[in-house]
C-alpha cells in the first residue's frame, strides 16, 4: 500500500507524516518502523521491505523520505511503484517537490495523495516570551541551514539560541538542518545538478558545504539525526536539548 504527501509546506505535511505514522502504529502494534532516506537507502532493502515480513508476519511501515529528487533511487522505485502499491506492506512517501511525470504515475498506483502548497516560512508568526509577536521574515531560518553547512559551530549556536527565543519548535529546526544533510550528502555523490535532482544554485552551495565533512562524518551524523528525531518523539530525550548538544559537537 503507498501513500504520497508531497508539497513545500513543510510543517503541515510533516505532521500529517506524523500523524499518519501515530494512527498506523496504534492500529498495528506489532508493525516494524523504518525510515529509508539518502544517507540509508539501499535498492536490496527496499526490495525486501516491498515482499518481506516482520517475524511472526509482522507488517513493515516504512517511511520513504526524499529519494523521488535523487535520480538513481528515483528510477528504482518509479521501476517498482506497482510491486510497491501492491505491497501487504505501507510505504508513506514525502516529497517537498515532484516532477509531473513521477506524479502522473504514482497517481495510478497510490492509495492516496495528499499536496501540501504554499511556502510553510513565508509569513510565519510565533509567539516570543513576554506576548509579542515576531514574523519570520524578521529571521531567515535558512541562515541556520548555512552555518552548519559552513560548519560554523558558534553561529550556528547563535542562530539557534534566537529560533528559540522566537518559539520556532524543534522540529522545524532539525527538519531544516536535516535537508541540509541530506542536500550535501547528494551532492557530494553526485555529478551535476541534475544528477542530484537539486537545483543549481542549491547543489554549488551543498557541494561547496560537503567539502567541510568528510563523507563518513555525514553519514554519522545522519544517523545522529535519525535517532534523534525518534528519540525525542517517544519521549526518551528532550528535542531542544538534544539539538543544542548536537550543534556544540559539530
């Protein structure tokens, strides 16, 4: 069974992927959680996850994040979106941007779509301590973004110290930097833009970033940041926490 939410408005499809990922697991306990992205996507696992089982014919929900934009795993998986659909098996993809012809055919095979439009930044209000407010085009949250790629510890610290004062929740802010990896991660493995499925100005920029970690350093932070989000979402550790201490160790 495939799902599909796609769309620039990263917060509110990353909370129906949440909400989506809470319902299914309440309705089958016994289900097996995965997350598949570009720092851990391996075609000989996505085959096993589209005709495998858990032990004891447990069912796999698998969370398949960002590689519609990444041509090698694009092809792949646009090669098996039937087996995929047709899987006893849910697969939840999540796409901030989809070319039309990859939409035209998971929208023969899906069980459902959902498009998520609009820029979830632009225009943003948070509440700040005291009862004012501030809108985010006051604070560029992609600065946050760059400092880490620059790999500039204490601006970074800075850059986040204000996100907080601002209120912009945690999530946000991993999910930022998150695009941030993965974006340099496919850069560095990738030839050209195009190849990467990133746009121009975007891949230079992560190139040029990629070249301040080495290829290993990304990986393990990638895996930082994958048990970090699920961590903190089953309440073992403190999500801001959490990303303050990863922040002063990079």
């Amino acid at each position: 069974m495939l799902y599909l939410l796609h769309g620039q408005n990263f917060k509110k499809s990353r909370e129906k992927l949440h909400s989506m990922t809470d319902s299914l697991l309440k309705k089958k306990p016994d289900a097996s959680f995965f997350k598949l992205d570009s720092s851990n996507f391996s075609e000989s696992q996505l085959d096993e996850f589209i005709g495998g089982q858990g032990l004891f014919e447990q069912k796999y929900i698998v969370q398949v994040d960002g590689l519609l934009i990444d041509t090698k795993s694009k092809d792949f998986i646009i090669d098996r979106i039937k087996e995929i659909s047709d899987s006893d098996n849910i697969f939840i993809f999540i796409e901030n941007e989809l070319s039309k012809p990859v939409l035209n055919k998971i929208e023969k095979t899906a069980e459902k779509i959902q498009e998520f439009a609009g820029d979830s930044f632009q225009g943003r209000r948070f509440g700040v301590i005291g009862g004012a407010e501030l809108n985010l085009k006051d604070f560029n949250i992609f600065n946050m973004a760059d400092a880490f790629g620059g790999r500039e510890r204490k601006k970074l610290w800075v850059l986040y110290q204000e996100a907080v004062r601002r209120d912009i929740p945690a999530e946000e802010i991993h999910g930022i930097l998150n695009w941030q990896l993965r974006a340099m991660i496919i850069a560095k493995k990738s030839m050209s833009a195009e190849k990467a499925g990133l746009k121009p100005f975007v891949y230079n920029k992560s190139l040029r970033f990629s070249k301040n970690f080495e290829q290993g350093d990304l990986r393990k932070i990638s895996c930082k940041f994958v048990s970090m989000y699920h961590d903190a979402r089953r309440g073992l550790v403190d999500f801001d926490t959490a990303l303050e201490k990863f922040i002063l160790s990079i």
